[in-house]
C-alpha cells in the first residue's frame, strides 16, 4: 500500500518550490537520526534534500556556519540510503516498491539502478511487478542499468502492453519537455518489433490523436524504423479522427479576409476587428496607377509586408510568438518545424495577399513570373551590371502542375547562379551547367562578411529570456497596478525600486545588472540599458539582427562580441528563412516539411489540381523572398562600394 507520507522532493534547481521544499528540509536535518530511518519513503526524502545541497541550494537567511553544519549532517545521508538499499532483496522488494510515495517512484528505480541493486532481485520478481496493476513503465525505463539487465523480460512485456507505443513515440519520435529524463529500452526488442507495436496502437482504438500525427510526420531512424505503409496508416487513422471528432466550426475560431476594391482611395486599409479576425483591403486604383515593374515588385514589401524594415522575412514561424498552451501542451516533433497559431494567421496572409494580386495582375494581362524574368535578366544588369542572369517563366497557357515543376526548378536555379557571381563576380555558364546538387540555403553566401548577429552562448539566452518571455515571473510585483507582458515592459513604464521585488526576483534582476541588461540606481530605481535591450528584443521576437540597420549600435555590438555573447554570420538567408525554406522545399530538416522541390522534381507530388494551385502560391512566396533577398544584396554591396571609394 503507497504511503501517504509526503516529504521533501526535489524538482529542480529553478522550481518555484525551493523555498518551501528547504524550509520542510531544515526540520528534517535537525532531527536527523540514522537508526530511525527505516521507512522506504523517509529514506527517499533524504536522497532529494541531499539534491538541494548537491545543487547548492540554501535559504538566504541561512548564515554560512549554519549552512556548513547541515551540509555536513546532509552529506551522512549517502551512508544512511546506501545502507538501506544493501538490505533490499527478493523478500522485500515489492513491499519496498508498494510502500514509497507516488511521487518517489522515479527516485525509488534511479536508486535501484544506482546501488546495483538487481544483481539480488530474480526475473521473476521483475516479471511479477511489471504485471501488477499500478506499475508505470516509464520509470523503470530511465534506469539504463536496470533495463540491460531485465532486457528480455521488459521486451516480452512491452510486445504486450498497450502503453508502450507512446513511450516509443515519447523517446524517439517527439521532442522533449523541459526536465524530461531520456529512456532507454532493451537491447532484445527490435526496429521490427517497435514497429509492430507501433502498428498495433494505430489499429487500436485508444490511441493520442497527436501521437498519430507524429508516427505519420516523422522519418525513419534506425532506432524506430518507420515503413512509408506505416506512416500512411498513421496519417488516415488520424484525419478519421479529426473527421468524426470535430464538428465544422468547432474548436478556435479565426479569419482572414483579402481583398481589391475599386473605390479605396488609400493604398492599403486594416479593417480588423481583433488579432483573429483579419480583414485587409487594398487600392485596386493605385496598382492600375503603377504599373512600372520596380513598383509592381516592391508592392510585396511595402504594400503587402513580406519583409521588415530591416528585410527579414516576416514568413517563418517565431517561438516568442507562440501561446503558453502551444508551448506547454502541444506535443511536437523531435524534428518539426513547430508552427502556430500567430503564424498560421500571418500564413493565410501572405497566401491571400499572393492569389489575390496574381488575379489582378492577370486582368491587366501581366503575369507574375515575367516580372521575374525582368528582375534577373534585364534589373540586375541595368541597374547593378550584374550580366549572365537567366530565369525560364512559364507560357500562358502552362498547367498549375508545370508551373509547379518549372519554378522549383528555377528557385535552385537562381540561386546557383547568385553563388556563383558572388564567388566569381561573373557567371560562367559552363561553370554553371558543372553544377548539378542541390541547394543548401545556408551555404548560400552574402557580398557582406558580417551580415547577421545570432545569440551565441547561454548568457545571451538568459538574458533575453528574463527581460521579455512571460514566464520568467519577474514581471509579477504587488506595486504595479496595471499588468506588463514581461520585465522589459515594467521597466520601460514605470518607476520600480529592487526593494519592490521579492527575494527569489532580486538575485535574477542583479544577474541581469551584473550583465549591464538594466541598470540599478544609488537608491535602488531600476532603468534600462536601452542599447543593449533594444538589440535583445529584436533577438528575441526576430531570432536575428541584421547589422546593416543598427545605426549608432557599433559599440554596443563590439561589447557583446567581446563577451563572447553574439556571432557574426554572412549568408543570403538568415536563419530563419533558411528553416522556413527548409520546411517549404524539403524535408532534410524538418519531419513535417512541405517538400515541394522534391515532389515536383521527383514526381510524388499530388494528382489533384487544387492541390497544385495551392503549391505554386508557396513556391511564388519562395521565389518572392529569394529576389527581394538579393536586391538588397545588390544595394548593400553598392552602398558600401560608394562609402569605400568616397575620400575622407
């Protein structure tokens, strides 16, 4: 029967409960007794005060004496477990396991593994355990020890058990949680057979529609080795699911209206009711009054916003704009490319803003990919003398489906030929036709040799991390009397002394001063240090810099380099774009990725014309980015080609 004593337990070294955990400790020290520990639960305790300790955790007011007294009573603890752990054998290991608190069970196998205390517990012990009715396999699965030694009858168990599928899935296929321990399953069960358990739970009707979703988007490994049949099961059983489960017009609701009216005045008006309900009308007048092909293409910029004023792209998915319950609850990929709400919102944008101005365009008989072939082949050589451009549209009367194949083509053809004139400041075209892989967007380089600055160490991380993520809890104080979305917020609007905050947020703030984030006054008034926290900021909603823009930041870029902090890179793409691209045009990185570039080019692509409609708006954003890209290429080069030659 489990015991309901509930003692310390140890989680972790940034849990909210530290405080209250060390406090329950303190008695526990004080009182300490070898003899008395007999009970498998009080014994576990004192393994999990021993981790605050091991962790240097302490209460502030605890004086250094004081704390070098229990640390030495609390090191005598090791003596006190090991002898305990000695003493368990096959007469009293089940009543050991039956007697620890629910929520030591974890600790109870670690410690089993850790004092090699299998080598006194028979088979048919274990066997008997893994069938009683309360057993949780996961816990004994992350004791690597424990599990070698019981291989063959945990694979037996696991052939024929219903949950482990989902620790299969947990392992291997999904990415972890924060503080999630790694499993590990035993050498005697097989790829075939994992894969067979994985068969069973789609045939079954108990299975995590999420968990489907995964088996269906993951690739095969050969840890957990995934048949293309499997996955398509995976795939039907889960859009059955969502089918019979969800209603039409169930679940979170949002909209996106686009369109052209022909008695706007304004360019572009934002008519939205809430973050959800988008509504965006544009001049279908001012794009008849400018139909000059510069302005056509710069209409993706300034009229439809695919790019910030710095040109990153406002396309790929950014986790500071995902929702608590998407980062908490969601289960994702272990190599997914992670989208949400915010940026399934912006993606129906884009995707309307596109098929939307392709139709006028087309009813002023201009199409799209002729603007294209003007940008590289005539644009380029004029205005740049960049010469040898070529890019293939498409005639009138092409199908979706060739439209769909020639584009993605001629995406990785462009930018070969922008490698190749950046390397060689010409394009050969025999070089050129040696050329025959395929793209890999981060090897696509920049004229400029520092172009973007990315977070570089952990102290970076940290820092964004406690002045703008609304989980930090170092926005919540009794003072403010309106709410902030983080401590950035705070700061900037309003007057807020340390003494406001309590002990548990000051040492995270004076962490945050020693590392010149903010600054802490004489008489404790906190300010920002407004240079260094505004390139954080844009780090942490952007994942990028771009250091082209940052007028007046040189020295405050030259200090982070210094510290180790930030990284220089040069590429056409940032990083961001080149994961977007990635999950678009492939699936080399991502399990869930789009992969029109090889479906096209390989042929696998859908039969259905709708299908390929959709593919070609995609593949038109691609392209899109790529000239946008590298026109700014081409400005930033000549820029800093007329700042060189100009005399001091």
């Amino acid at each position: 029967m489990r015991s309901d004593y509930y003692g310390v337990k140890f989680y972790s070294v940034t849990d909210m409960s530290c405080g209250v955990s060390l406090e329950a400790a303190e008695k526990i020290i004080k009182s300490y007794n070898h003899e008395e520990c007999i009970e498998i639960s009080k014994v576990i305790e004192l393994y999990n005060i021993k981790l605050f300790f091991d962790n240097n955790l302490r209460l502030l007011r605890w004086e250094e004496s004081e704390y070098d007294s229990y640390k030495n009573i609390v090191d005598g603890f090791t003596r006190t477990i090991a002898t305990f752990f000695s003493g368990v054998n096959d007469d009293n290991f089940i009543k050991h396991y039956d007697d620890a608190n629910a929520k030591y069970i974890s600790d109870f196998w670690l410690l089993v593994d850790h004092y090699k205390v299998y080598n006194r517990i028979t088979t048919s012990i274990i066997s008997d355990l893994l069938n009683k009715s309360d057993f949780h396999l996961r816990h004994l699965l992350e004791c690597k020890n424990v599990v070698y030694h019981y291989g063959q009858t945990i694979a037996d168990f696991m052939l024929a058990s219903k949950v482990s599928a989902e620790l299969l899935i947990s392992q291997f296929l999904s990415a972890k949680r924060d503080l999630e321990s790694n499993l590990y399953f035993p050498k005697e069960l097989s790829g075939e057979q994992m894969e067979e358990i994985l068969l069973s739970y789609i045939g079954s009707n108990t299975h995590n529609p999420n968990y489907l979703k995964l088996i269906a988007e993951s690739q095969s490994s050969q840890q957990l080795p995934l048949q293309d049949k499997t996955k398509l099961l995976a795939k039907n059983k889960y859009d059955d699911y969502m089918k019979t489960t969800f209603e039409p017009g169930s679940g979170l609701a949002y909209s996106v209206s686009v369109a052209f009216l022909d008695n706007q005045s304004d360019e572009t008006c934002d008519n939205s009711k809430t973050p959800r309900e988008i509504d965006i009308s544009y001049s279908r007048k001012w794009i008849k009054d400018n139909l000059d092909n510069p302005t056509l293409l710069n209409n993706f910029i300034y009229l439809f916003g695919y790019v910030d004023e710095h040109y990153r792209s406002l396309f790929p998915s950014q986790p500071a704009h995902f929702g608590t319950f998407e980062r908490t609850l969601s289960i994702k990929g272990k190599k997914e490319y992670f989208v949400g709400i915010h940026y399934h919102i912006n993606h129906m944008i884009f995707n309307s803003q596109m098929l939307g101005y392709c139709k006028e365009l087309q009813k002023l008989e201009i199409r799209i990919e002729e603007l294209f072939q003007w940008f590289f082949e005539d644009y380029l050589r004029n205005e740049f003398g960049a010469d040898g451009f070529v890019y293939t549209a498409p005639s009138d009367r092409t199908t979706y489906l060739e439209k769909c194949k020639l584009l993605a083509s001629e995406i990785d053809s462009v930018l070969k030929q922008y490698m190749l004139f950046v390397k060689e400041g010409c394009i050969d075209r025999d070089l050129f036709q040696m050329s025959s892989g395929y793209v890999k967007f981060e090897n696509v380089p920049s004229f400029s040799g520092m172009k973007y600055i990315y977070p570089k160490d952990n102290i970076c991380t940290n820092c964004m991390y406690l002045l703008f993520s609304d989980q930090s809890g170092l926005m919540y104080i009794q003072r403010a009397r309106e709410s902030f979305d983080n401590f950035f917020s705070l700061v900037q609007g309003g007057t807020f002394n340390i003494v406001d905050f309590a002990d548990y947020q000051k040492d995270k703030i004076e962490w945050l001063a020693q590392h010149e984030c903010i600054n802490i006054g004489e008489n404790g008034v906190l300010s920002l240090n407004r240079e260094k926290t505004l390139i954080l900021r844009d780090l942490y909603y952007k994942q990028v810099v771009c250091l082209h823009y940052l007028y007046g930041f040189q020295p405050v870029i030259d200090k982070f380099v210094a510290a180790g902090e930030i990284q220089h890179k040069a590429s056409l793409f940032s990083r961001p774009e080149q994961a977007y691209m990635s999950y678009v045009l492939n699936k080399a990185d991502f399990s869930n990725g789009l992969d029109l570039r090889n479906k096209y080019v390989h042929g696998t692509h859908s039969l259905l014309q709708e299908q390929h409609e959709k593919d070609y708006i995609e593949l038109l954003k691609i392209m899109v980015l790529t000239i946008i890209k590298i026109n700014e290429e081409f400005l930033l080069r000549e820029k800093m080609d007329n700042k060189c030659s100009t005399p001091r």
